[in-house]
C-alpha cells in the first residue's frame, strides 16, 4: 500500500525524470544559456519528440517547445555575430594601433632629422660668424697701418669678400630664393673688383 508520502515523492521524482518532456525543454533552456547550442537544440528536439499529443494542453507546450527553439537558435546567431564583431574590432584595432606606431616612428625619425639638420646649420653659422668676425678685425688691425687709400682699397675689399661669403652661404643652406642672391653676389664681386683695380 502506497502512502501520501510515497505519492508525493514519485511525483517528484517524475518531475525531474529525464525523459519528461519538460525536464528536457528546461535543460535546453539551461544548456542554451551556457553557450553549448548544440546540445540545448538536441534536448528541445528530445523534448517534442516526448511530448505526448493525447495530453490536454499538448498544442501549448509545443508552441513554447518551438519559442524556446527560436531563442535558443536567436541567442546562438547573436554569439555568433558578437564573436566575428570582437574579432574584426580587434584585428581593427590592431591595424590602427599599427599605423599608429608607424606614424609616431615616422614624425620622430623626421623629427631627428630635422634637429640634425638644424642643429649642422648653427653650427655652420657660428662657425661662419667666428670666421668673418675674426676676418674684420684682422683686416682693421692690418689697415689701421696703411695709408688711408690702401685702407680703403683693403676695406672695400674685405666688404666685397663678405658679401660674397654670405651669399654664398645663402646659396648652400637655401636660406632665401636664388633669384635674390642675385644682387648681393654681383656687389660683392663688384667691390672686389673696385679693390684690386684701384
């Protein structure tokens, strides 16, 4: 004889037998969540298959069967896509972190560039400017002993040497157009002219 506490628990245990159509339309919800899709459409396949066409509410069951079916192939689709969207992101943001470092190395090494580039001009003009300093005062001290016309035939001389110097280091470091250079080398040449004919 069968008491009320030995119904109760084969009703319960009927209710988590793996072969009841619910316990499997569950266990594909479960299996769905965690990512395991072929599974979860296997279990709500098992579940519609067990599914017993002569129980009142049969028609109900299968339309959830089939909405739990639909959400478990739309959340498996939506892994998908959220998968290959991680994917093309990363290999994105790998290309542009790529470009990124090309572009930094490439505005540092112009910038080095640059900095040498600028750093030989200083240092060429100072070099130039202590040369033509210690030209004009060599030249004042040698005139300061001359007569007056062979100090200035010596001056105009030396202003003509300068003038073709800087026009000459225009012309190098492309400091202004050639067309401009022009006047100074013509003047220069001119006074150096003046200076040994006179």
């Amino acid at each position: 004889m069968t008491t009320d506490k030995d119904a109760g628990a084969q009703r319960h245990a009927a209710r988590f037998d793996p072969e009841r159509p619910r316990f499997r339309a569950v266990h594909a919800q479960l299996a769905g969540l965690l990512g395991d899709f072929s599974l979860a459409l296997s279990s709500i396949q098992r579940a519609l298959d067990l599914e017993d066409s002569e129980q009142p509410g049969y028609a109900m069951r299968v339309v959830e069967y089939h909405r739990i079916r639909a959400d478990i192939t739309l959340h498996r689709e939506a892994t998908a896509i959220r998968g290959r969207l991680d994917e093309a992101t990363a290999q994105v943001a790998d290309t542009l972190q790529e470009r990124l470092d090309k572009a930094v190395a490439d505005v540092e090494e112009r910038a080095k560039s640059e900095i040498g580039k600028v750093r030989s001009e200083t240092l060429g003009t100072l070099g130039l400017l202590a040369a033509v300093i210690a030209f004009i005062v060599t030249t004042t001290q040698i005139a300061d002993r001359q007569p007056v016309d062979e100090a200035l035939r010596l001056l105009t001389g030396c202003a003509g040497m300068l003038s073709l110097v800087f026009t000459a280091f225009a012309a190098v470091f492309g400091v202004v157009r050639p067309t401009r250079l022009i006047l100074p080398a013509l003047l220069g040449s001119g006074l150096l002219l003046v200076a040994f004919l006179t």
